[in-house]
C-alpha cells in the first residue's frame, strides 16, 4: 500500500525519479512495469502493472455505462506503459506532462493502490480548497466500520 506523500522533479527530458520510499515498495511487489495516465489530465497517476491490469479487468466485467466509457478515454488518451531504468525513474508522457504541468516540482502521493503526481504550486492552491467537513469525516468514519 502506498501512503504518503514526498515531493520530487521531473527533469527536463520529463523523467521522475520514484522516491525512495514507494520505489522500496515498488521493488518488494517486483513491478518494473508501470502504467502512467491519468482519468482527467490534472495529475499522472503511476500504477504497478498488475494492479493496473486487475482496475481493467473489474471494469470489463461490468456493462459499459458511460462513467465508465468516459474513465477509460481519458484513461487510455494519458496513458502509457513505462519501465523504471537503473536510477529509479520514469518518463511521463509528454501529453500529459503538458497537460497537468508537471515540469519541475511536483508532489508525488501515495493513494493505497497507485501513486499520483501532481505539480506543486497547484495542488498547494487545490488543497487549500479541501477542508474536511463534519459529513467527510461522517462518510469516512462509515467507511471504516464497513458501513460504507
């Protein structure tokens, strides 16, 4: 499980060095293979290959409403199958690097099954924005007594 956050560059050829502590994640789950994309061009998300592959085969599985449709457009138009090299990195997609800004600093957090990466400045603008409200913390508290 990813959890955290930590923030990291991408360089100018558009590669991000997976920090430290995901990329011990990464290699104890052996993925090498990477599925980079994002369901709506503000962020990349990084999933590990198979856990990617196990998100495409509960969608098939289901009756291809327009939600669905919609998450796998913009899913698939972002995404890209990537490799980590020797040092750790990984290249984005130029679409999306563009798209979502992610051209220097960015925040890289974890989100349990994958990694998201976003550009700094704007997601410090974004979270300030995302105050936990007395029925967040309702809906959250029932999720964890599996009520949710």
């Amino acid at each position: 499980m990813f959890r955290g956050s930590s923030e990291a560059k991408v360089d100018e050829k558009g590669r991000l060095k997976i920090p430290s502590g995901f990329k011990t994640l990464l290699d104890a789950g052996n993925a090498t293979q990477l599925y980079i994309t994002s369901p709506d061009g503000t962020s990349a998300q990084i999933w590990p290959l198979q856990a990617w592959e196990k998100q495409e085969k509960s969608l098939s599985e289901r009756n291809m409403d327009d939600a669905v449709e919609k998450y796998l457009l913009w899913t698939s138009y972002y995404g890209q199958t990537v490799e980590i090299d020797s040092q750790s990195r990984v290249v984005l997609p130029q679409k999306l690097r563009d798209t979502a800004k992610l051209n220097a600093e960015v925040v890289v957090l974890g989100k349990l099954n994958y990694l998201e990466v976003h550009n700094e400045k704007q997601f410090e603008q974004r979270l300030a924005g995302y105050e936990m409200t007395a029925d967040d913390r309702k809906s959250v508290a029932a999720v964890l007594r599996g009520n949710g």
